[in-house]
C-alpha cells in the first residue's frame, strides 16, 4: 500500500502544483524537465501493479531490469479473489405487493443476506448460488420466477473494479502537451480526463497526502481538519474550503456551513471519489470564477470522503464488498456496526436486526454505539456550540439507485417541517444532475422506499428491508436542525451496483458537482440554474437554458402539486 501511495502522490503533486501555478499566472506553464512521459509511465505503472499483486496474490510480470513490455492486465481474477466471490450473484427481486415484500424480508433475515439497495418496486440481494434454493423455498410462489441476475460474474465485477495492472499513458496528445495536468474549472470532458487522480479509486493512503498536499497548495483558502477518530485509531479528515471576509469592528456572525459527507458504508467507493472530486473543483475555481469565489466567501464547505476509514482500508486489503466499521461487537466472528443507523434520533432497537451482529444493517445495541458516527455527531455540536458555525445544509453520499432523498428516514408517517421547501431544493438537485450528463435522479421521502399508495389520499406502509431509524440524515434535519439536509445515492442504477467502473468517476462527480453548486445559490436566493458567467468557457447558451428551465419548471410545479395533495 505504501507503495502505490508513493507513486499516487508524486504524479498527484504535477497535477496540483499546475493548477495552484496557472492560478496566479495567465498562461500555462510548460515543464522542461519533467521526466518522459514514457518513463513517468512506467514507474506510475510499475508502482500500481505492486500494489494489486499484493492484495491478490498476483504474480509478478517484471524482470530484473524493471517492469517489462509483455505485462498486461489480468483477464480473470486470480484464485484468492474467486474463492471469496467466485461462488456469489446478484439477483434482483421484483415486488407487486405488501405480502411479498413481508416473504421477502423475513427471508433476508432468516438467511443473514446481503441487500444491496432496494425501493418500492424492487430489491436486489447478494447471496450465493448455492443458498438461491433455499431463499426460494422461504418465498411465495409469486416470487418464484420475479427475479433477474444483475451480475452473472461477480468476482470479474469486483476485480475490474479496483485500478487495472496497466494503464494508458497518461500524458496528453503533442499539441495538447501544456494541458497536461490542468485542473477541472469546466464542463469540458476532455479538460476532466487529464486529472489522473480521478482515473481510478484512491486508497486512503493516498487520498489523505492529496488532501494534505491541497491544503499546502491552496492555503488562503482550505484547511484540513479532523471531524473524528474512527474505532481502530485513524483520524476521519476533512477539508474545510472556505474564505473569511474580516472586519474587526463588525461582530461576526456564525458562519454557514455545508457539510457533504461519503463512504459512511465501506464499499459505495464512488461516494468517496465523488466528495474528492466536488471539493477539487470548488478549490480550484476559487478566484476563477464569480460564482464560485461567492459561494466560498458566503459559506464553508466541510468536505469528509469517508466516513469510515477502517471499513474503507478493509475493502481495499480484504472484502471489497465489505460495508460496516470494523468494530467489535457481542459476537466476536461478526464485527462491525451500520453506521448510517447508529445515530440517536429514532434509533430502532426493536427491528429484526437490532439483536443480529452478523446483519449488514445492525446498528449496535445502543444509539450511537457505532464510535464513528458518535465522534462526527460530537464534533458538529461542538462545532455549532462552541465554534460560532451554523450549519444550513448536509449532504450525506451514497451509492446507488440514482436517489434524492429528504428526511424522514425512519417513518412516513411524520411529515418534516417545511417540507416544501426540502421538495423544491431536492428537484431543482436532479434538475441540476440532468442537465450535466442527462442521468434522471428520481426525489423522494427516504422513508418512501417501502410504500405503496393505494390511492391519492392514503398510504399504505410495506414491510421494511431494513430499519430507517437512527440516520444520519434524519438526526442532523432534527437533532441539529439543519433545514435542507439530504441523502442523495449516486450511479447507478443496479447494472453495476457498488462496483461502479472508474470510469463514471468524472461524470458522477461534475453531475453531484453541478447539483451542490446549485445548492449553494439556492441558499444565496436564487432559485434557478444560472448560466455560467463569461469567464467560464463552454457553457450552455442563454436561449437553450431558459427554453430548458420553462419546460422542466413547469413539471417541478406540477410534481409540487401532486405532493402536496397526498
């Protein structure tokens, strides 16, 4: 690992100390004696293949005299990998109705099964395929055949997923060379896929010098900070991107502050990419762009790429598709605590798994048991009692099912304050998403997972797969009352699940780029989607966008409506 943190780093520092040059200087750089992008190549290269030949007991292609022309990248996952997985499916289970979803939940904790994610019309579990047979005997005959395999190789799947043995070289075309470590200020693609660091999923042992080295690079305006100490000792880091206007002769008032948050479940990776990648954008465009240097003078912006970062180190040495912390529990063969339901607001000690340490979902045998989620919980009071901040907003990254969600997670029942407010900022969210890459994010109470409406004026409740008591999203909403908090589940849509390809990294993360900046005007009054200012190339025209906004503004208000007369 530490090798692989090494080489990241070096081709890291390129990329970031352009960016931080060009922001005080006009014109690009040029870097005379960079070493040959053939031999930045192979030491990248080298130095990355060490690393995934040591987690999968890979062997060696290299020679004495260094990594040779004939290494290539795996076709098949070697045997230590198809041993944990070779033998596990997907499966998704389509769901018509209240009895079904009743089989099937009594089922998944019967056979302590791996939900992946699930919603009112379907549900979609790992498992092996040796128990299928015996999941299919707990269920109706109505579900008998209402199933699909989403991944017919799960183990190739998960393999794929971490950094590939070799990669393309990573230096720009000849007439492009002055933009080779240019950072994202725009909507241009080709802009984005010239940042190496969002080519592929970063270990923490990585991510945590990047950051270090954005702080160095980027001093008046980002700090790096601690929001906790995890189980087994590690520091949760975050970014705090921000600038503070001074004038000692007015009081200051609380600064606002936005907290987005990823990887509190261990393997949804893509949360953690995507964190990395809003908060690099908005540093980078400070000073570049209007609007975004407004934003970073009218806000912080609390930036946490993990949440989790025993669980998060344990994908990467041991069990990609490992979700919880790594904390002990009552049995000692089942570790590990559901830290998105460890939080104290309605925290459920009377579901199916309350009293399950081996259950994907157990949130311990108190509130705030996950250490985690209690430090973080500790730090933000600390932070609006103490600390002179005032949090208005919290986005909590997950993946996946293309989600925007609003509390409350726990019930349908209770209908948040100012719901139409959480309504009308969630759509103008997805707006915001749709207009990036096109991808349709659909809105929705958390809770809304597991209903089903029998008519326009009442709701009938389904059985739950897994208690939505004890969220981060609901406590912060009521605990902290911060009014527009959301959780919002990046790609995809189950064709990849949490082993989304690296690369959707860029994609999914201009789209939660794009919708946080939103956000952020929404908080400053403005209610649509603006068009980029004349510094920012490439942007979309006035015409098309207005022509944009009146359609899609007039199915917001229609959705609007259809809510508020359930």
């Amino acid at each position: 690992m530490r090798h692989l943190s090494n080489c990241c780093v070096l081709t890291v520092i390129l990329s970031i100390a352009a960016a931080a040059y060009t922001t005080s200087h006009p014109s690009p750089p040029t870097f005379h004696q960079q070493p040959s992008p053939s031999r930045t190549r192979s030491v990248f290269s080298r130095l990355r293949d060490g690393l995934i030949r040591s987690v999968w007991s890979i062997p060696s292609c290299t020679g004495e005299g260094g990594a040779s022309n004939d290494v290539k990248s795996e076709s098949t996952p070697p045997s230590t990998l198809l041993a944990r997985y070779g033998g596990d499916v997907v499966l998704r289970f389509t769901i018509n109705s209240p009895e079904e979803a009743a089989a099937l939940t009594e089922a998944v904790h019967v056979l302590f099964l791996d939900v992946w994610e699930f919603n009112a019309d379907w549900v979609d579990i790992r498992l092996a395929k040796d128990v299928v047979p015996s999941l299919l005997g707990l269920l109706p005959q109505s579900l008998q055949h209402a199933h699909t395999p989403l991944m017919h190789d799960l183990a190739q799947a998960i393999f794929e997923s971490y950094p590939s043995l070799t990669f393309e070289d990573p230096s720009p075309p000849a007439q492009d060379e002055h933009r080779a470590f240019s950072h994202v200020l725009q909507a241009s693609p080709n802009t984005d896929q010239t940042n190496i660091f969002f080519r592929n999923y970063q270990p923490l042992s990585v991510i945590i010098p990047w950051m270090r080295l954005l702080r160095s690079l980027f001093p008046t305006h980002v700090r790096m900070i601690n929001v906790g100490v995890s189980y087994e000792g590690r520091d949760i880091p975050a970014l705090r991107v921000g600038v503070h206007p001074t004038n000692a002769d007015k009081p200051s008032s609380p600064r606002k502050t936005i907290l987005i948050t990823g990887g509190s479940h261990a393997r949804e990776w893509i949360s953690t990419s995507t964190v990395n990648y809003v908060a690099y954008s908005f540093i980078t465009a400070y000073g570049k762009s209007n609007e975004m240097t407004r934003l970073l003078e009218e806000f912080d912006w609390v930036f946490v790429p993990t949440m989790n970062p025993d669980g998060y180190i344990y994908t990467w040495e041991n069990d990609r598709l490992w979700r919880k912390n790594r904390q002990q529990t009552s049995l000692r063969f089942c570790k590990g605590l559901d830290l998105d339901h460890s939080y104290s607001f309605k925290w459920d000690h009377d579901s199916n798994v309350a009293n399950n340490p081996c259950s994907e979902s157990f949130a311990g045998e108190n509130p705030f048991q996950g250490v985690e989620a209690h430090r973080f919980a500790n730090w933000a009071r600390n932070e609006t009692a103490n600390n002179n901040v005032s949090i208005v907003a919290f986005i909590d990254l997950h993946s996946y099912s293309q989600q925007i969600l609003y509390p409350y997670s726990y019930t349908c029942s209770t209908t948040p304050p100012a719901l139409e407010n959480l309504e009308e900022l969630g759509l103008g969210l997805a707006k915001a998403i749709r207009t990036t890459n096109g991808e349709e994010y659909r809105v929705a109470a958390s809770c809304e997972g597991t209903v089903e409406l029998e008519n326009q004026e009442k709701k009938k409740f389904w059985p739950r797969i897994e208690s939505g008591g004890g969220s981060a999203l609901d406590w912060f909403y009521h605990e902290l009352n911060v009014k527009y908090s959301y959780q919002i589940k990046l790609r995809d849509k189950g064709s990849y699940g949490f082993l989304l390809p690296s690369k959707n990294i860029v994609p999914t993360g201009l789209e939660a780029f794009n919708a946080i900046k939103y956000m952020g005007q929404f908080l400053l009054g403005n209610k649509g989607i603006e068009v980029e200012e004349e510094s920012m190339e490439g942007s979309t025209t006035v015409a098309a966008e207005k022509h944009d906004e009146e359609i899609e503004d007039e199915e917001a208000n229609i959705e609007l409506r259809r809510r508020r007369r359930r």
